[in-house]
C-alpha cells in the first residue's frame, strides 16, 4: 500500500477448513535489503494526490511492524502522514 500510496490495498487473505481434506501451507517471504528506502512511487504523486506516507527504510518500517504487533491493514494505515 505503501507503495502504490494506497491506490491498490493489501489483500485480506483467509482459509477456510475443510475437515474432508487434508491442506499443506507454505509461506515464501521476500524482503529487501534493510537500508532501502521504502516510499510512494513518484509517478503516482501528484498535487492532487499527495504522498500518504513518509519515506523511510525497510528496517524502520519492519520495526514499525513489529512493535506494534499483527494488526492487519490498520498498520499500514497508521503509517500515513498526518495533514
């Protein structure tokens, strides 16, 4: 979301059981380097549609994610600047 400066949103993703058939999943995560800036692309800024959010690194950003616990797309939210 970020990224997109919350054009396009985070996909809410869950799994329904089905107790008839057994399910194996598995989890791939890539990360970039920790010192790359993370911010909203210059081409989706525009007067009209300000950046959202602040630049920072992806370290600062999994910090961010991590201090404050697993709380779906209201933590990326929370990252917007203020106005």
């Amino acid at each position: 979301m970020v990224i997109s400066n919350a054009i396009y949103k985070s996909v809410e993703h869950r799994v329904i059981v089905n107790p008839n058939k057994e399910r194996v999943s598995l989890a791939y995560f890539y990360n970039p380097k920790s010192d790359l800036l993370i911010h909203p692309a210059p081409e989706l800024i525009t007067p009209e549609a300000p950046s959202l959010y602040p630049s920072m690194t992806f370290d600062e950003y999994r910090l961010f994610i991590r201090t404050r616990g697993p709380q779906g797309k209201s933590q990326v939210e929370s990252l917007k600047s203020p106005r």
